[in-house]
C-alpha cells in the first residue's frame, strides 16, 4: 500500500461526474483490476490530463516529453519500453488522446473534467502499482483503493470476490463493500444513501468485530468499522443532505491486511 494514500485529495466532498467521464475511468479501473498488466492504462490519462502540462503546452504534449513522463510511471509496472506501450495503448484506448499541432492531447469529450480525469486515475495508480501480483492482488487492490479514498473503486475491487463468496466470508466481503459504499455517498453528500448501506455494513461486520478472515489474508476493519458506527448515529438524526461537516470531523477510516 502506498504511503500516499495518508494525503488523498479524496478525503472531502467529490463532484458527480458526467456518465460519460464516469465511463472514461471505469473502463481503466476496471481493467487494471482484472489483469495487473493493465495498470498502464492509468499512466496516459494521468499524464495527458495534469493541468500544469496542459498549460505548458496548449499545442499538445510533445511525444518525446509524453514519453519521459511515462517511463517514469511504468518502470514501477516493469514496463521498460515506454513507446511500445503507448502505440499499444492507443490502440486499444482510442479514447485517450487526440493529436494536436505539437503534440498529444487529452480526449476532447474529457472537457473541463480533464484534470479531475488525470488526479483519479493517478490515484488509482498510486494504490494498485505496489500490490503483490499474485493471488492476493483482487482483495489488496481493495484494500488498497479504500485507504486512499477510492471507495468507489473499492466497491469494483471487492465485488468478484463476493460474487464467487459463500457463507461468513461472503458476508463479511460484503460489509466491506457497504462500507465502502457508505463512504461513496459521503463523498456525494447523499446521506439517505449512506445511512441505508451503512445500517447494513454494520449487520455483516458487527459480529466479527471488523475482522474478515478470507483465503488471501484478513482484513483488519475494526477502527474503521467504530468510526462507521459513530458516524452513522449522527446521520440518524440529520434530516437533509446540505450540513454533514460533522461526518468529516472524524478520522479517516482505514483498513489493514495482515
């Protein structure tokens, strides 16, 4: 797990996005949880989207500055031939790039969503580059993207392994996934949302005590699941939706895998 995940920019209110954006980054996400050696799907958008290298060249990148950028971000990936993966990359994510006068540019149906397209997805990054890539990547991936924020994602990490789940551990996988989902609403200030998944994270955690036990290790919820708790005796008594900054006044929730 990142040591970065102690300064996510995701612990706040998060905007809702446009289907369209919200495509963009599932479809990265998604596949980066499937196959490890997917992960460089994050790097383009990451790079093409950062709005200092936006206004530095309005032209578009230069693809030799592209590509310096990028062995950067892929050496961690094992990745060594930066222009071999971009030529791969755009063809199977037409959707990344456009060519400009000098260079590369970000999507243009990405619009004003571009730097917010390049700070996910290099957050995405950040959590799934240091997990182990055996069998144990599904659930650290989950894991992973819960301590930095992305509780969204987390919910897509942790799904499978829920699907194919039976009996404790299926119930414990899916208190996770409520909790996560819970957070989700936070960060959309949706607290009907919140309050009802929460209410059920509680009823699949509880009796562990925040301690999930599964084939790949166990997940060690137990602070984050008392902090769940208090929050989701304040939201009890809320009846809208505009003030939550009590909910933030608390730690951040956390989890560890042992």
């Amino acid at each position: 797990m990142s040591d970065d995940c102690n300064r996510t920019p995701f612990w706040q209110r998060q905007p809702l996005l446009p289907l369209e954006i919200q495509g963009v980054l599932r479809a990265r996400v998604e596949a980066a949880l499937a196959d490890p050696g997917a992960r460089e799907a994050l790097v383009w958008p990451t790079i093409l989207g950062a709005p200092r290298l936006r206004q530095a060249n309005p032209d578009g990148l230069p693809e030799d500055e592209l590509l310096a950028h990028a062995a950067r971000l892929l050496a961690p990936l094992g990745i060594v031939d930066p222009g071999a993966a971009w030529r791969a990359h755009r063809e199977t994510w037409a959707d990344t790039a456009e060519a400009g006068p000098r260079g590369w540019r970000p999507a243009a149906a990405w619009g004003a969503w571009g730097p917010l397209v390049s700070l996910r997805c290099g957050w995405q990054l950040a959590a799934l580059t240091p997990l182990p890539l055996d069998d144990r990547y599904p659930l650290a991936s989950g894991v992973s993207l819960f301590n930095h924020g992305l509780f969204h994602e987390c919910h897509d990490a942790l799904e499978p392994l829920w699907t194919g789940a039976s009996g404790d551990l299926k119930a414990g996988l899916q208190g996770l996934i409520l909790m996560a989902a819970g957070y989700h609403h936070l960060q959309l200030h949706n607290l009907q949302g919140l309050r009802a998944v929460w209410e059920e994270a509680l009823a699949r955690l509880e009796p562990c005590g925040g301690l999930v036990a599964t084939p790949w290790g166990e997940v060690r919820a137990e602070a984050a699941l008392d902090l769940t708790a208090r929050r989701l005796e304040g939201a009890r008594s809320r009846s809208g939706d505009g003030h939550l900054d009590d909910l933030w006044s608390l730690d951040r929730p956390t989890w560890e895998l042992r």
